[in-house]
C-alpha cells in the first residue's frame, strides 16, 4: 500500500464519506490536499503510514537488536514508500540499508536536538 492508499484509509476512517469518490471527484481531491496543510491531519497520515511500514516489516525489526536500525530504516522506507516504482512491494531482508534520509532521520532521533524539542 502507498501513501495515497494510507491517506485514503485514514480518510475513510476520519470522515463519513467515502475517500473512493474522491478519485472520481476532483472537488474532494481538493478538500484531501487541502487537510493534508493541516498539522493535525497531516500527522495522522504520517503516523499510519509509520505503523503500516512497522507492520509490515516487523520480522526484520525483531532480529534487529538496535534501535537506531530500527529508525533509519524506517525513515528510509517512509522516504521510498512501501512500493517500488514497478509497483512491487519492498519486503524486509536482512541487507536492508539507510538512504540520506534515513541516515538523517537517525541522527536527529538520536541527539539532543530532538529532546530539547520535545522538551518545550
């Protein structure tokens, strides 16, 4: 499942009507975008997708012992998405390596920066 599928679901779940007629829709296309600009809604969908990628990965993260692995790979997959550009899904192997993003996103989890963050 790719982002859009993610955000079609927590749609779906968040709001009566149904996300689908939003494909055939493009007044409801607008309105998704447009509650993505919103901090909340948007944090919704990252989260989702964070949990499907934990999901979905879970038995490789399991035999990993450390947890800055855990955090650049999953950033590196939310960076790259679940899905391949051909469509094919990326499923969990043991040569699994961080993109800059991941490597990034590591380094921020692990510093001060972030707890000074939260801090406030």
């Amino acid at each position: 499942m790719d982002r859009a599928a993610v955000a079609r679901r927590a749609e779906s779940a968040l709001y009566a009507w149904r996300v689908d007629e939003a494909v055939r829709n493009p007044d409801k296309k607008v309105a998704i975008v447009d509650r993505l600009a919103e901090p909340a809604t948007n944090l919704r969908y990252a989260a989702a997708y964070v949990a499907m990628i934990l999901k979905a990965w879970e038995p490789l993260f399991k035999e990993l012992h450390s947890e800055e692995s855990i955090v650049f790979l999953v950033a590196t997959l939310y960076s790259l998405g679940l899905k391949r550009p051909d469509g094919s899904l990326r499923l969990p192997h043991p040569n699994a390596r961080p993109n800059s993003f991941g490597i990034v996103a590591s380094e921020f989890y692990g510093s001060f920066e972030l707890r000074a963050e939260l801090a406030e």
